[in-house]
C-alpha cells in the first residue's frame, strides 16, 4: 500500500534537484564563465533543456510509474519555453526548429481531438443528464475520451475559467428543479475583498512592467501577459462564487464555492449540519472549502465520505467539510425540511 506513494515522492524529489541543478545551475554557469567561451556553454545548456532533462524525466518518472507518454510533450513544451527565455539569441534559432518538429505532435493532437468531438459530446449528454455542470462535467467527458491525464485536466481546466473570467456576464443554467439556492460571499464581505486585492495587482502590473521595461522589453510584455492572464483568473472566481450557488433539489444537495470545488450527495447522507462562529480546528480530516481557506461558518458531516471534486487538483473523499454560506438558519431549516419529507 505504502510502496508506490514512497516511490512517487523519492522520484519526484530527485527530477525536482535535476531540475534544479540543470537550470538554476546552468544559468549561474553561463553567467559566470568567460566571454569567449559562453556561445559553447549556452549550446551545452539548450542541449540539456532540451534533450537531458526531458529523457531524465522519462526514464524517472514516465516509465517507472507508467504515467503517460502524452506528457513528455508538455515538458518538451515546457523546457524550450524557458530555455527560449533565458537562453542568447544564437540559442533560439535551433529552439524554433525544433518547435517546428514538437508542432506537428500537438498538431496531430488537435486532429485527433477534433475527430473525438462526437464521443466527447456523448459523453458531456450522459453527465449533463445526470447533473446540469457545464465545467465539471466537461473534464469529465474529456477524460473519458482523451485519457485522465494532467494536461488533458489542464485543458479543461483553462477552458473554465475562459468561460467565467471572459464572459461573466452569462447567467448560469440549470435543467434540474432547485427547490432554494443559497449564496456562499455576503457574510465574509468577499467582494469587497476583492475589490481591494484587485486594485493591488492592477498597481504592482503597471509598477512591475515599467521596472522590467527598463531592463528587457520582450520580459517586460511575457509577465504583463501572464498577469494579465491571472487578473482573468481572479475575474473568473468572483463570477464564479456569485453564479455558482449552494442548491437544494428534491433528493440531492449540491455544494459548491465558486469553480474551486463541488459536492453532490443525497440529502439524506448528510449527518448533520453545524454554525461555526469562532475559527474552526480538529484533529480529525476535514476539508477546507471556504471562500478564504482557512476559514467558514458551515461544518457538514456526512454518514459515509463524499467525493469532492476540484478544478485544480486531484478528486478527495472525506466525511466532513468547512465551507462558506450566507443564511446558515434558511439552509439548516430547508435541509431538515427535505430529510424529513424523504424519508
């Protein structure tokens, strides 16, 4: 039982020290050796990030734990990115060629992709049947279909939060009968929050892009890219959190905050419902569903665990969870309500 996690973590230790060592190691090498020589240590380095590295990762982490094989083009991807960026000029003219061979992989992806979009949508009918979740139930169709592999959630994922971060405008739908929605950010006064928070990043995105203007152009226009990038991000979860609500059906208890995780269970696996007014500990597993991490005013346990399921991140089960809502007494009346008339 114990075995493969303790190879998951040795293996994942010794590629994180390769990986440091190969290119935080490398960049203090190249910085630190004589002109003349630099053009030979530099193309010593693009052969390691390009080649060493991924066949390491291969040969530590592939192989042996049988991940798939579809990875190594995310890290191929991942490693001529950076040494794109940290690497001269001279160096960048083989990183495009060899983009131009990686390219025709992702571009046989796409096609292969393309020709499943039939099974793919057959499989978003069956779980959209079963609980109206475009988000979730999207991941779900293209694991079935594409394999349940970490780009492939990476994918979904980012189409997500596109959704709510792009067009937070659209309403959200749903095909099942809800008997009460209930709201999860009054009560922590979220939005204020993070009304706050984004003034904040909009200030250190100027201030940030003119300071690595004056030393690089081309870095300076990647990390305004990549914030902007999570302002779409920060956007998503406030639309999110305000359209995506706790909802009590006939039978089923649907719980959610935002895109972050979500629940569905019967009504009648609830054990029982608590208010937590003062910060909340225990010994025992629970897990941390609030809209600030660590805290929450509902505690839910459950007579057997629960599936929680999470945008980032792998699927949990546990038996008891710390989450957000804004009118504890409705919810608790309207669940008791809802056992009572099931049973």
């Amino acid at each position: 039982m114990t075995a493969l996690p303790l190879k998951l973590n040795r293996n994942i230790i010794l590629i994180t020290l390769i990986a440091l060592i190969i290119f935080i190691g490398g960049l203090l090498l190249l910085h630190s050796v004589a002109y003349q020589i630099k053009d030979k240590v530099a193309s010593g380095l693009l052969a390691d990030f390009v080649i060493t590295f991924p066949v390491l990762y291969y040969l530590i982490m592939v192989r042996p734990l049988k991940l798939p094989l579809k990875r190594m083009l995310l890290v191929i991807s991942i490693c001529s990115a950076v040494a794109y960026l940290v690497l001269p000029a001279h160096q960048r003219e083989y990183i495009l060629q060899l983009r131009k061979l990686t390219a025709a992989a992702e571009i046989l992806f796409i096609i292969y992709t393309v020709s499943q979009i039939r099974k793919l949508n057959a499989f978003y009918k069956t779980h959209q049947a079963t609980l109206p979740d475009p988000i979730y139930n999207l991941r779900a169709a293209m694991a079935h279909v594409l394999g349940d592999s970490l780009p492939v959630k990476l994918i979904a994922s980012e189409l997500a939060v596109l959704r709510y971060g792009l067009l937070c405008w659209r309403k959200e739908k749903s095909s099942l009968k809800v008997l009460h929605n209930f709201s999860t950010h009054k009560e922590t006064g979220y939005i204020a929050i993070w009304c706050i928070l984004m003034v904040v990043v909009l200030v250190e995105l100027v201030a940030f892009h003119l300071l690595l203007l004056r030393w690089s152009p081309i870095a300076a226009i990647i990390a305004t890219g990549l914030s902007l990038y999570s302002m779409i991000l920060f956007v998503a979860d406030l639309s999110a959190i305000l359209k995506r609500k706790i909802q009590l059906m006939d039978t089923h208890l649907l719980l959610r905050t935002g895109l972050r995780w979500r629940i569905y269970t019967s009504i009648n696996n609830v054990a029982s419902v608590k208010k937590i007014t003062n910060d909340y500990s225990s010994e025992d597993a629970y897990f941390k569903g609030g809209i600030i991490k660590s805290g929450g005013n509902l505690l839910i346990n459950f007579k057997e665990p629960v599936q929680i399921d999470r945008l980032y991140g792998a699927s949990r089960t546990l038996s008891t969870v710390l989450m957000n809502i804004d009118d504890y007494e409705a919810f608790a009346e309207a669940l008791n309500a809802q056992k009572e008339n099931s049973i």
